[in-house]
C-alpha cells in the first residue's frame, strides 16, 4: 500500500517533501503534481521503476518519458541547446510546456527516440513539484497520469488513491492541478515548431 501526504500547495512541508524524495531514491513510483495536472514518476536511474509507469499506464517501449527539472540549471547536462534557444526556454519557464530538445549521452537511451536522440524537458511551475525536485537533487522521469481507456488525466487525488494505492509507492495530494496537457515545442532543429497546443502560450514560439 502506498504512503498518501498531503502537502500545501503553496508552502510545501519540508518533512514530508523528504520522506517523498527518501520514497522516490529507493526506487519507488511516486504521483505527484505539477501545473498541468498529475504524473507518475520516479528516479532516474531505476529501470524497473520505470517498468512499472510503463505497465500502469500499458505503455510500449516507443513512448518516450519526459524529465522533469527544477530549474534550467540542469538543462546542459541532459539536452543540447544554443543561445538563442536558451532565452526562449528561460523567458518561459517554469510554465506549462514540454521542450523536445537533443538529448546528450547523459540521457539513459531508454528515454529517448531511437532514431533522433530526442528527449522532452519539462520546468513546471507548481511549488510542491519544484520543492520535490530541488530535494531530489536530479530530475524526475515522467508521464501524465492518464490510465488505459481513459481520454482524460486523472484530477482528484482521493480518485487516485483509491486506483493506484497498490500499484505505486507514494502519492502526494496537492490539490487540485488542473488538466489541460502542456504545450509542446519541438526546439531539436533551428527553427522551433508547435507540435501541440495546450496550457503555455505558444506565442513566443511562433515566427
């Protein structure tokens, strides 16, 4: 049976932020909030951590993980991104957007595309997230929270409880998040491209 904190949403209480991220270096598959709704996650060097996302959410070895930073401090160290790029990312994050970006050899190669080299990064702007990053000291691999026949994330922690208190080590209640997915902005070619629409305003982005 999994833990169940419930952490403010504004000021996140450091203990159980620890116990969360003592949960999550362990191994443990973790739910967690973030700006658009919630996510399965966990570290990210444990591959059967990241087995079992793939069996909650019946995902293939072709679905790609996102990792999710606390700031764009990490960004160098899992994706390669010029100047120009850089500001563009800065100046819109922490926000609602997933940044597909070329991935370096730091990246474990099951989370990237095969073919590309490709990885999503994400900075959300939700405080408990951030705070949980920060105490983890390295990104989180991460999907939405959206189960097998579903067409839309799951919103209300109590829901997820009561769903996934078997399948998962921990959840953290947050709230409610939202559930509209991030925008995605492809930034792998010179030229960046909208691939999806969704809470970020994509206007920077558009030439």
């Amino acid at each position: 049976m999994s833990q169940f904190f419930q952490i403010h949403p504004e000021n996140p209480q450091p203990r159980l932020i620890k116990q969360a991220c003592e949960i999550i270096r362990k191994g443990g598959v973790a739910v967690y909030p973030t700006d658009s709704g919630y996510a399965l996650g966990c570290a990210i060097g444990e591959k059967s951590a990241a087995e079992r996302i793939k069996s909650i959410r019946r995902l293939d070895d072709k679905h790609n993980f996102t990792l999710v930073c606390s700031d764009l401090s990490e960004l160098a160290t899992y994706a390669k991104v010029g100047n120009t790029e850089f500001r563009l990312i800065k100046s819109t994050t922490p926000g609602a957007y997933t940044f597909i970006l070329s991935a370096t050899s730091e990246v474990p190669r099951r989370l990237i595309h095969p073919k590309r080299r490709q990885i999503g990064i994400r900075v959300p702007d939700n405080e408990i997230c951030r705070e949980l990053l920060r105490e983890l000291g390295e990104p989180i691999m991460s999907v939405t929270l959206i189960l097998p026949g579903d067409e839309l994330p799951m919103t209300d922690p109590y829901d997820i409880r009561e769903t996934l208190e078997h399948q998962v080590d921990v959840i953290i209640d947050g709230g409610y998040c939202g559930m509209e997915p991030t925008t995605v902005i492809d930034m792998s070619d010179e030229v960046p491209a909208l691939i999806r629409r969704g809470a970020g305003d994509p206007t920077p982005f558009e030439s």
